[in-house]
C-alpha cells in the first residue's frame, strides 16, 4: 500500500521543480498573491523590469502597481 503511493510522490516532485524553474527562469513578469491581494512572491524578470526590491514588493498590495 505505501509503494503505490510512495511512487505518485515521486511523478509530482519532479512537475513542482519544473514550475518553479519556469517560474524563476522566464523573462515573463510572474507574481504570486495571497487572498488578499499582497504579493508573496515575484520572479526576478517582474523585479527587474519594475526596478523594484524585492522587499519592496512583497507583502504590498498588487492594486500598487494597477493603474486605474
């Protein structure tokens, strides 16, 4: 019984690392937020190309930087 699960831990690992990769590689702006709208995490083409610090970012709401 816990082979067959042991197993489809190992196939998801591998998919998780995959999207983090993309997610810190790509020179797409990626963000995360919570519920409530703050960033959580922001790759580094997002930083970059807002010219902005990390700790500038997160926790701040994303209506920061959404012109209306």
């Amino acid at each position: 019984m816990i082979r067959p699960l042991l197993a489809r831990l190992r196939a998801l690992l591998p998919a998780g690392r995959r999207q983090d990769r993309f997610f810190t590689l790509s020179s797409d702006l990626f963000c995360r937020v919570d519920l409530a709208g703050r960033f959580v995490e922001v790759n580094p083409a997002f930083r970059h190309q807002l010219g902005l610090d990390e700790t500038e970012l997160l926790g701040a709401p994303y209506t920061r930087l959404v012109e209306a």
